[in-house]
C-alpha cells in the first residue's frame, strides 16, 4: 500500500498540462515500479532539451521518484501530454502498466 498521493492509471491513461508562461523549467515526479514500464510525452513545441520523449518507469520495488526533467524557452506556451505504456511492450515484469504521476513542478522568472 502507498502511502503517498499520487494518480495511477492503467496502460495508455494519459494526463495533458499546459505549462504556465514564463516557465524555465520542469521536473515530473511520480510512482517507479514493477507494475509501471515505459512513459512517453508528446509536446506541441518539443523542448530543445528533450532528446528523447520516452522514459523508463520500471523499477524492482515501487517509490516516488523524479521521472523526466526539462529547461524550457520562457517565451514559448507549450502543452504536454505524458502517456502510459501499451500492453505487449514488455515493459513490465507482470505485463501490467501503470502511470503514476505524484507531482510536477515549473520553475520560472518574471
């Protein structure tokens, strides 16, 4: 049982956010585990710092922890959408898939 506040969705749940203007920066916290496995984000403007938009969620043994990280171009009005993985990836060790998203953070200057 967690004891932590957190959304949990199954495969392919996903969460959209528009990240507030003048935003420098963003950090995703959320649920690693055996359950969880690949996420993906889909950006409207891919942030230069982002080379890959695919990060890995499985872990032997379930805790909150930083999940993705980027700088973002204050100027910029971006919208992220971060998705769970699909069942048949193989990404999980019991073919289930979660996405757990505890917290996410933006930091900027006005």
């Amino acid at each position: 049982m967690s004891t932590h506040d957190h959304a949990i969705g199954t495969s392919l749940a996903s969460v959209t956010v528009t990240v507030p203007q003048n935003s420098s920066f963003v950090l995703l916290t959320g649920t690693v585990g055996p359950e969880n496995g690949l996420i993906s984000t889909k950006w409207n403007v891919k942030p230069s710092s982002v080379k890959y938009p695919v990060f890995q969620t499985y872990n032997p043994y379930e805790s909150v922890e930083s999940i993705f990280m980027a700088t973002l171009d204050p100027t910029v009005q971006y919208q992220v959408e971060i998705i769970g993985d699909a069942p048949g990836n193989n990404n999980s060790v019991f073919g289930t898939y979660k996405l757990g998203v505890s917290n996410m953070v933006f930091l900027g200057a006005t």
